[in-house]
C-alpha cells in the first residue's frame, strides 16, 4: 500500500494508541450495568462488517451477531456506505444469530466507478453489484467470559459471494465471477481493561473482496490473508479501534493493496450502533490513495 509507512507498522501504532487510556470496565459492577435483556454487554456482539458478518467494519470477528443468548434468537439489519477520492461503495444486509452459537446473513454491495468508469469506456457511474451469503459457527471458547481461562472465542465462517458483471470481469483477467471465502477468527475481550482483540485468517481468491471478480493472471489458488482487529471501551457504549485487512493481489491490470482503518463505534442502547471511520484502501484499479470515510448504521434485537 502506498502510505507513508508499512500497514503492520501503522496498525500497531493505531492499536497502541487505543490501548493507551483508563480502563473503562475497571470493575465487574459497572460492566454488568450494561448488559442487555439478551445477556450480552452492549458492544461486545460486534457491528455489521461490510460483508454483512457480524465484527468490525473490515473484518468478522469470532462473536455471534445481535444479542440473543444461548437460548434465543437475534437480528441486525444495517446499511454501509464508503466514501474514498474517486469511488463509492453501499452495502446493506440483515444478520440472524440462533442461540449464540449460529450467525446466517445476506448482504449486497453495490461499488460505483464513479469518474473512473467513464475514463475506462465504462460510462460514469457504472456500478458493480454483488450478493453476499454468509455462515458462522461458533466453535469454542466465550470472547466475553471474565475468568482465568483465557481460551477466546473461536469461530469458523464462510462467505459465498457472486458478482453481477462477469464479462467484465473476464475482460480484466478475473477467473470467476463467483467465490467462496472461508475465514477462522478468534475473539476476546479482556474485561478489566476493556480491550478487545481479534485475529482473523482468511482464505480467499477474492479481488476487491470480489468486486473484481476471483482469481486472477496472476494468481487463482486460494491463499492465507491476515486480518488484525483491536478496540478500546472507552465508557460502556463507546469503543475506539484499528483494523488491518490483508488482501491478495491477483490481477495485473490492476494492483491490489491491503486495508487500514480507524473507527469509533456507539451504541447508545442495544438496538442502535453507528460506526465512523477513516479509511485506506490503497490502489483500487488505475486510482492509487483511496482513502476516505466509513459510515454504517445498525439497529437490531
């Protein structure tokens, strides 16, 4: 990514920066205050990824989405938009979380060209849509559990995604028009100091998470990509954080660099979360330093 320093120098700065203040969950009296009729503490089932899992808004995180316990059943439904220099993207979604243990979502993205379309013969504003299936299982462990087991949750998911524009896509190099991402998180928020960190592996052949299509000239096997996610309570319904998103790099009409953000998450009840953040997306197609803002309400039960 072309910023002014390496993305894993300038993510553990970002994550050293939000781990720097007060606890906010000094003790287990003030913690519990907040926790919501379903029995999780608001914030702590993560907000609505941008491919409609539940997490941050780069990556999923290991935590089964809404707020219902082990015995019941919860919904979000969200709406994202991305705002960089030369491109826009709008995804919107709905999340169902069964006893705290199974996550099903469905998601579409919808990315504009904008400006870049109409410089590539495409017309302005051509817009590149694609539908997102998603599945998580919780596999072990509790991220939120208060204890000296310090095991964290640990969660296998799966997100089936195909895109609208398969000729397209094919013109530029890209295998499919269709993929499967496989993703292992672990999650865990350490109570006392209201951190919470996550670490995400991801398999995938996606390009632009599958906006340019999977595989590539370069590559078309499914290869490792690494996904870091830290955030800081700073009270019981505001959390500060950094993201950092690795991603492959298949096409070569069209480099592909890994992802920064910086957000603020608040939540001022359990059916309500707005998230803002700062993004860089690097070089995405002939447009290199995307960077911009990140918004995404959720409301749910």
């Amino acid at each position: 990514m072309r910023i002014e320093y390496a993305p894993t120098l300038r993510a553990s700065i970002l994550f050293a920066l939000a781990t720097s203040a007060t606890p906010a969950f000094a003790d287990d009296e003030k913690a519990a205050g907040e926790i919501g009729h379903g029995g999780k503490l608001i914030l702590t089932g993560g907000v609505s990824q941008v491919e409609g899992a539940a997490g941050g808004g780069l990556t999923p995180w290991a935590v089964i989405g809404s707020y219902g316990s082990d015995d019941q059943w919860g919904a979000n439904a969200f709406y994202t938009r991305v705002n960089v220099d030369d491109y826009h993207l709008d995804s919107y979604g709905v999340l169902i979380g069964i006893h705290d243990r199974v996550e099903l979502s469905i998601a579409r993205q919808e990315f504009d060209t904008e400006d870049v379309g109409a410089a590539l013969g495409l017309g302005r504003g051509f817009t590149i849509k694609q539908d997102i299936i998603g599945l998580k299982v919780r596999l072990a462990g509790d991220a939120v559990l208060d204890s000296d087991r310090a095991m964290p949750q640990i969660s296998i998911g799966v997100q089936h995604k195909r895109n609208n524009r398969g000729a397209l896509l094919s013109a530029i190099g890209a295998e499919d028009d269709s993929g499967t991402d496989i993703y292992v998180s672990a999650t865990k928020l350490f109570l006392a100091q209201g951190i919470l960190l996550n670490g995400t592996v991801r398999f995938t052949k996606a390009n632009q998470m599958g906006l340019l299509g999977f595989g590539g000239d370069k590559h078309d096997g499914y290869r490792p990509q690494f996904e870091i996610s830290a955030a800081y309570l700073v009270n019981r319904k505001l959390a500060i954080g950094a993201e950092y998103r690795g991603k492959p790099d298949n096409l070569g009409i069209a480099r592909e660099d890994d992802w920064v953000d910086v957000f603020v998450a608040w939540a001022p009840n359990r059916h309500v979360s707005l998230t803002v953040a700062y993004v860089d997306l690097g070089n995405i197609v002939i447009k290199d330093r995307q960077r911009g803002v990140y918004a995404s309400l959720q409301v749910g039960f």
